[in-house]
C-alpha cells in the first residue's frame, strides 16, 4: 500500500464519480491492492478540501489528509457498504480534522509551557472567517457536555452529509437525527457567542 504524496502529478484521468468510489472500495476491502491505491488517489483532492474547511492552515490540513489516507488504509476492511464508501469517507475525515486540531493545540501549549512567547500562537487564535478554530473548541465542549450530539451535528455541519444518510449511518430515526443537529447547533452557537450554554435539551 502506498498513500499518495500531496501534490503529487499525475496523468490526467476521466472525472470518477462516487460510484467509482463505491467499487473501489468493495474490491480495495477485499484485500485488492491496486483497487486502494487508486482509491486512495482519487479522494484525497476531496479529502484535503473537507479538512481544509476546518483547519486554516495548508501544511495543518496536508498532515490531517495524509492521516486520513492513513486511516483509510488500514481500516478498509471494515467497510461493509451498508451505506455509501463517501459517508463512511466523510465522518472519518472529520474526525481526523478535529484530532489533528487537538494535536497541534497540545503541541502549541507545550511550547508556551517550554518558551514563553510575545506573540499568540496563530494555531491557537481564530483568524479565518467563520471562527472556525473556535467551533473546534466549542465541539470540544460540546462532546465533554452532550457527546451524543457531536456526531450527528459534524456529519452534518462540517461534512454537509443529507439527513438521510446520517440517520442510516448512526442507525437512528430521522427525527432523532435532525433533533440532535438542533440541540448541538443551539449550544455551538451560544458557545461562540459567549452566552451560557443551555443547561439542558
């Protein structure tokens, strides 16, 4: 298995689709090699823009892609195809982003531990449109409080997935779904805002 460097150049290909993605994956998960390694290439474009959303800088989103490559690597074999290889791809993206986060976040406060600095760390400072550092924090709140919510509301927010399918991924009613998306929105949002969060659902 090899996982394919960023930026690497390639032969131009005809566009796949995601039922591309589909076959690859049931071949690549049972144990075709040359079907993952094509699969690796294709999602690795899409994969470095979903982490690139939630993680401002290039180099941070280039080592959470090569991380999720990783993942995909390795955990091949328990894809099952119940539900689509991109769902099943999107939640392990964002996963990896936000661990990647938590990472580079323990990385920073160690060196503000080891050397003092004048200047903030831009790793730690929300400087992107759409504070998308300080949503990282929030969910880290949010999965401490409600950790029932957080799946949902990322599959939903941070990977654009349709209800539907995350109902089918989490194996719970739709209603169920779209509540959880609400409760966690309504917390994110006054977590940014500076509001207390509410208490209860």
């Amino acid at each position: 298995m090899t996982v394919p460097l960023l930026d690497a150049p390639t032969a131009p290909r005809r566009m796949a689709t995601v039922t591309d993605w589909d076959e690859l994956a049931r071949r690549a998960a049972a144990g075709d090699q040359e079907a993952l390694d094509e699969l690796l290439r294709l999602i690795q474009p899409r994969v470095l823009r979903q982490v690139s959303r939630v993680l401002p800088y290039r180099q941070d989103a280039e080592e959470a892609t090569q991380d999720v490559l990783m993942k995909v690597a390795t955990r091949i074999g328990t894809f099952e195809g119940r539900s689509a290889f991109s769902t099943w791809l999107y939640e392990v993206t964002a996963n990896q982003a936000r661990q990647t986060y938590r990472s580079l976040r323990r990385r920073a406060a160690e060196r503000v531990t080891d050397t003092p600095v004048e200047r903030p760390d831009p790793r730690t400072t929300s400087v992107i449109a759409g504070s998308r550092l300080d949503l990282l924090d929030a969910l880290e709140r949010l999965e401490t409080e409600h950790p029932d919510l957080v799946r949902a509301f990322v599959l939903r927010d941070l990977s654009d997935l349709e209800y539907a399918d995350i109902a089918r991924l989490l194996d719970v009613p739709l209603g169920t779904v779209k509540a959880r998306i609400h409760h966690a929105r309504r917390y994110v949002r006054q977590t940014l805002s500076g509001a207390a969060p509410p208490a209860g659902r």
